[in-house]
C-alpha cells in the first residue's frame, strides 16, 4: 500500500469514528497515524518545492527564484481570476500583465510598495487550485515562495468566496491547502516542551490553571507511541488539542499572518460588505473602483508589525529621510538589532544608547542592548572603549603601567599615625 493509500485509509476511518468524549483518545491516535504517513510524503514534497527538479534543461522553476528585498515579504496566494495582478499594479510601480482570462500570470512577479519610509517586498504569483499541495498547477512552487513571506495576502472574490457547504467556500480551501504542507494562518505556535530522554519512560505534567481539558493523558501515550517515543519529558504550558501537539512533535510547522482581501466587493449590497469586513483579519476592496487600498496599506503594516527607528549623531538633528526599520519576524526590535543594522561590530562596541520616543520613560533615557524600541523612537549610540581590550583582566594584550601579577605590584606604605 502506498503513501496515498494509507492517507485515505486513515481519513476515511477517522471520517467514520463517531467524535464524543469517547472516542477521543482513538481519534488523536488517528491523526496521529495520519501525521506519521504524511511526514514522509511532507519531507518529499518539501525537498522538491525547495530544489525542483528540472527536465531537458529547462529554466521553468527559476521563475519562482526571487531574492529577497526590503524590509518585509508579502505574498499574494488566491484562484485564477480574483484580481492579483491587479493588486500588484496599483500598489506598486510594477506592470503585471491582466486579462478576462485564467491563469495569466504563469511565473512570480515581485513589485516594491513604498510605504511609511519601508519598502515591503509584494510578490503575485499564480493561481492555485483545490490539490495544490499535491503539486497540481504548479502549486508546489507557488506555496514554496508563500512559506518564505513575513505576511501572506489571501484575495478572494467576494462573489465566491462563501458556498452552501462551507468545506467547498474558496476561503477554506485555500487555508486546507496551505496547512497540508505545515503552514498555519494567523496562529501562534503551542507552548509545549517536549525533551526526549534515553530512559525514565514518559512524564508529563501542565502548568494550566485548572488543567488540561482539550487532551488527556491517554491521547498523549497514544500520539507519541505513534512516533516511537517511549521516554520523554513533556510539559504543557497552555491548553492545547491533539493537532497542536502532533505540530510541536512534527517541528516543521511555520506560523505566518494572513489578510483575508475581499475583491470585487462592488457587486455586493452595503449589508453584504459590512459583514465581510467585520470578520477577523478581513478587509474589502475593489480593484475596479480602486476602493479601499489606504486602509489595505495599513493593515498590512500594521500585520507586519514593522517599526522605524531614526539615527542620530552626537550634536546634530536626526536623519529622519532614511530610517532603520526593523521587525519581530526578522531579527527582533532590541537595541541589539538596531546596532546590528548600522554595523556588525556596533554591539560590542556600543556603551549605552539615548533614546528618545515612546519606548524611554524620560527623553533621552540610557539604555543597552535588551532595550525594546517603538515605532519612530530617535536613537544616538555612545561607543566605548571596552572593545579595545583583547582579553580580560591580567589576559589582556593591552599595555598598562600596572604590573599583571599581583607579587610584582608595590605595597603602599603604611598611614601614619
């Protein structure tokens, strides 16, 4: 029996198991087995989305090859047809080619938004459909660039984006799609230490008030009996299902946002869109009408959580024309990371900084390297000369009149009195 085969024997038992309290525990040793039989499919897939195969010489793969630039990486991931191309050409100076047809844009084509002083990175890449994560229309590259984004733009066509069956709606199939190959949209990745031992078999304890309620001890033996884990220690530090700890157990889960963009809204009474634009992460615009791409804009900074940091030189004004932006996604929004960005050796070099901004209690505040910087903080670095040293104490290669071993130095003489 095939990988396949067992993937669908799997689903169709679980499909059958009545879910109650029961059942509960055989059906996390169901996604368990299922997670299991994936993951060597998975580990293949993956290996080929990152370096495709190429037949008879041919350069097709290499279209999906972008380098990264800017501050941020943004994807748009959709069906044929909703209006990515679109998108791209009014949000950047970019042209992508647009037309009444499916499939138009055959290849990865990025574009630059200048934005708040940052230049985010808006790549438009073709139209995916239900077997993507199979490697159906190219989806297999397409999801590839999409694991590589700090931010993931679903656009929908808000004519089609619900269906009388939810599970065919193109909002779930697209996020079914996307979490067959171990990407999860606007999650947070579970607090579970997981620590495997050669012997002392299984512990497993929580720190939830109240305990756990979504997982039993039961459910746990079964799941990492499954992955032939005998000893181990585990540790809940929150309340989390059996699918949240078969991903700790994976470890090849990444945990990205996602906007949910509503085009072609137009043709949708005013009820209509305001029902679209008060879910979560939702936000309604028309590509036609070129309605709605400030407050897109935002969001999509605001989803990046992008922060600008002004330099500034002893005795003169900040340079307010070209900022440090940083970002959690990449590297964090320390003190650290700022010094990082100006020069690789800053941090050993830097004394203290003074910060001006939201992030300082007091204007110009003192502050090293674990400092947390807001958005349009004004920083001035004060460098010291501890860096000069080669070593430490008497190991230092630095000259001093001060003798290095204590039975050299001079006694002083004595007060008196």
């Amino acid at each position: 029996m095939g990988i396949l085969e067992k993937i669908a024997d799997v689903e169709k038992e679980m499909s059958r198991t009545q879910k109650n309290k029961a059942t509960e525990s055989h059906l996390g040793t169901l996604k368990a087995k299922l997670a299991s039989t994936l993951k060597a499919k998975l580990a293949k897939l993956k290996r080929e989305l990152l370096e495709p195969k190429q037949q008879n010489g041919s350069n097709q793969d290499r279209a999906f090859e972008v380098n990264r630039f800017g501050h941020g990486r943004v994807a748009l991931i959709g069906f044929p047809s909703v209006g990515k191309s679109t998108l791209l050409s009014e949000l950047t100076t970019t042209e992508s080619e647009v037309a009444s047809y499916e499939f138009t844009t055959l290849t990865c084509i990025p574009g630059v938004i200048h934005y708040n002083d940052a230049k985010i990175q808006l790549l438009d890449l073709p139209g995916i459909i239900e077997g993507a994560s199979e490697g159906k229309g190219r989806g297999r590259q397409v999801i590839a660039v999409a694991k590589s984004s700090d931010l993931i733009l679903m656009v929908l066509d808000a004519m089609k984006s619900e269906a009388a069956n939810s599970r065919y709606a193109h909002k779930e199939i697209l996020t079914r799609e996307l979490e067959n190959v171990g990407l999860r949209l606007n999650q947070t990745a579970p607090r579970i230490y997981v620590k495997k031992k050669k012997s002392g078999g299984v512990q497993v304890s929580d720190t939830v008030p109240g305990g756990l309620t979504r997982i039993d001890r039961k459910s746990i033996l079964n799941v990492l009996h499954e992955y032939k884990i005998n000893h181990c220690e585990v540790i809940f530090r929150e309340d989390c299902n059996v699918d949240q700890f078969i991903d700790v157990l994976e470890g090849n889960r990444k945990y990205v946002r996602c906007l949910y963009v509503y085009n072609k809204v137009d043709a949708l009474t005013i009820e209509e869109v305001d029902r679209l634009s008060r879910r979560p992460d939702s936000i309604c615009i028309s590509c036609t009408k070129q309605l709605g791409y400030e407050r897109l804009l935002k969001r999509i900074w605001d989803a990046m959580a992008l922060i600008r940091v002004y330099a500034k030189k002893m005795g003169e004004k900040p340079d307010f024309i070209e900022p440090v932006v940083l970002s959690d996604a990449r590297g964090g929004i320390t003190m650290n990371q700022f010094a990082l960005q100006l020069h690789a050796d800053l941090p050993k070099q830097l004394k203290y900084a003074l910060v001006w901004g939201y992030s300082s209690k007091h204007m110009g505040q003192r502050v090293g390297l674990k400092h947390k910087l807001a958005d349009e903080d004004v920083v001035q670095v004060v460098k010291g000369t501890a860096h000069l040293d080669e070593g430490i104490g008497r190991f230092s290669q630095t000259k001093r009149d001060e003798p290095a071993r204590l039975a050299d130095r001079v006694k002083k003489k004595k007060l008196v009195s």
